[in-house]
C-alpha cells in the first residue's frame, strides 16, 4: 500500500514486500511451525472414526469437510464422505466437490478406491428403521410411497433427526471404512441435532430407536471415538460465533478436537510493519490506493487474535488460507494437501 503518485517523503516507512518470504512464512505457520495449530495440528482427530464437521453458515465447512476426506484418503485411509440434507432428490453440495453433484438413489456411491459417499437424510434413515422394525422389504417400502405418511414423518417434532441418526449409526456399524467424515447443518441446527440422542434415550431408554440412539450417544460422547471440527472465517461475528458453538458442543458431551480458521488472507507485511504503516497513515491521512483493502485485512487479523485468545486450546487451532482465482475443486484440493501436511 501506498500513497498514489508519489515518491515516499523523508521520515515514512518504506515498505517493500518480499512475497516469496510472505508464502513461505505463511505456509509454516499454517504447516505447524508457528502459533496456528496449537501445537497439534489437525493430527488428533484422524485417530477417530467419525469426524463431524459444522460452522456458521458461509465459512466453507462443506469444503472442509471435503478437504478433511481428501487428505485422509491419500494418506491411505478407507474414507466415507457424508452430509446431512433434508431430501436426496435435490444435488449435493460435498459429492459435487468430488464430480458427482445429483447421485442415484440412497445407496453410497463409489468416488475411488477407498473412497466413497453418501447422503444422511430423513427418508433414508426411516426407510432402515422401518425395515429393521417390520422385517418386510416390500411393505416398507409401499408404505414410503404414501404421501401421508412421509408427511408424517417429515413433520413430526424430532422424527427426521431420529431419521439422519438411525442412518448414521447404521454407517458406523459398517465396518469398511477407517473415517466416517460428516458435513453437519450449520451452527444452531448442528447443536439440535447433537443433543437429540440425549434427550430420546431419556425418554425413551429401549426397544429399537432408544438402542440405536444410545448407541450413537455413546459413540458421539466418546472422544476416543469422535471429534468435532469446527470452521469459522477471519472475522469477528464468526469467531465469536464459533467459541459460543465450542462451548454448546462441549455442553453436549462432543469433544472439539480443531478449529479452523478458513479463508485467512495473506500479508505481505510484518506486524511491526503494519503497526507502523497504520501510525503513519492515522498521522497524515495520505490519499491512499488500496484503502479498502488495508482495512480489510487488519480487520481481519485483529479476528485472527480473538480466534487464538478466545478459542479453546483443548482444540487444535488451524489455518487455510484465502485461494484466489481456483474453482471449488481446485479450492479443496489445495486445502487437502495443506491439511495433509498438518497432520
């Protein structure tokens, strides 16, 4: 940044970025050498069998959470990629993020080898309990077809998270994969859904949706088991957003093994060059190019602060930084390898 048209005048800072040494310092610290990862990194939750992934909407938890699949696939792991949508019949946000945005029916779908996913949806859900329940294929599924009844159970206070619940403890019985990785609702939604199990088995403690949602429970609250990974953006409504979801997940008994701050962008500037350009600029109010963006940027360091001083560090604490000019896949494919190389 500078003032236009000008040369510097005696006494303001001279400021040359040198923006091969700004990606380098950038990729350590993202790498695990600096402050971001809590001296972690995301290592402890690939370990887990089951990573749920959720965030304010917007933050890119989607991409994530497909980053996530991504790099533990090419680490070799067996990886099923899932997310939670309300009907299988509209496109797929994270299987397009792998080539395959409208897949046929409920079943898994085969992205690679030792890679696959899946939608975790009312219908399907119901369709498992009602077949586990009645034991007839056939009558289970005529008795999906009714409208009536799929409106039931759409509607019903509780009955689709039982659905999205009974699906996924289904999956984790599947022996066949080392990761199930899920792209959860956004912030509010993911808290309801979490604390469900909880509330049922109190309620109802036995027979088949008790035993299933006890089972869930038990996996969900186990941090041998289970870790949350929570994403947020450099800015400070996200930031404070996240460290109230950290707490209501942790109330909830799932442990928050990282925090990913997403879409960090990079400065060619040192924080006593910038602390210095800011004094100088609040002192002579120069014309400036790139004002704008300035401002941009400090703010969002200033939420990078509060990421680091308000964010739990029981949790690994994470950064991706802002890729320009990529598509979505090209998005997550630099986002895998830089989570890769964290762990």
């Amino acid at each position: 940044m500078k003032a236009a048209n000008r040369e510097p005048a005696s006494g303001e800072p001279t400021i040359v970025p040198d923006r091969a040494a700004t990606v380098e310092a950038s990729s350590r610290w993202i790498s695990g050498s600096g402050r971001a990862n809590g001296g972690a990194g995301v290592t402890a939750i690939w370990d887990r069998r089951l990573v749920l992934v959720t965030g304010k909407g917007g933050v890119g938890k989607t991409a994530v959470t497909a980053a996530l699949a991504r790099a533990a696939h090419a680490a070799g792991k067996r990886v099923m990629v899932a997310e939670v949508t309300p009907d299988v019949h509209t496109p797929s946000p994270v299987l397009s993020l792998f080539g395959h945005p409208r897949p046929k029916g409920e079943d898994p779908v085969d992205i690679a080898p030792r890679l696959r996913g899946v939608r975790l949806a009312p219908t399907s859900g119901h369709r498992i309990l009602l077949r586990k329940a009645l034991k007839v294929g056939l009558l289970v599924d005529t008795a999906l077809k009714s409208a009536a009844l799929t409106r039931f159970l759409s509607a019903a206070p509780t009955f689709p998270e039982i659905g999205i619940l009974f699906q996924l403890v289904t999956l984790l019985r599947d022996a066949k994969d080392d990761h199930l990785i899920v792209d959860l609702p956004a912030t509010g939604h993911a808290v309801s859904l979490v604390s469900l199990p909880k509330t049922v088995v109190r309620v109802i403690p036995s027979g088949l949706i008790g035993e299933s949602l006890s089972e869930v429970l038990a996996k969900m609250s186990d941090p041998k088991h289970t870790r949350a990974v929570v994403v947020t953006l450099p800015e400070q409504l996200p930031v404070s957003e996240t460290v109230e979801l950290v707490a209501a997940l942790g109330a909830q008994g799932l442990h928050v093994g990282a925090a990913v701050l997403n879409r960090v962008p990079s400065t060619p500037f040192l924080p006593t060059e910038l602390s210095a350009l800011r004094a100088w600029i609040d002192e002579n109010n120069p014309p400036l190019l790139g004002a704008k963006e300035l401002r941009k940027l400090e703010r969002a360091l200033q939420a990078k602060e509060t990421f680091y001083a308000q964010v739990p560090n029981t949790a690994s604490r994470s950064e991706l930084p802002l890729f320009d000019g990529l598509d979505d896949r090209q998005v997550v494919e630099r986002m895998a390898k830089v989570l890769g190389e964290v762990s």
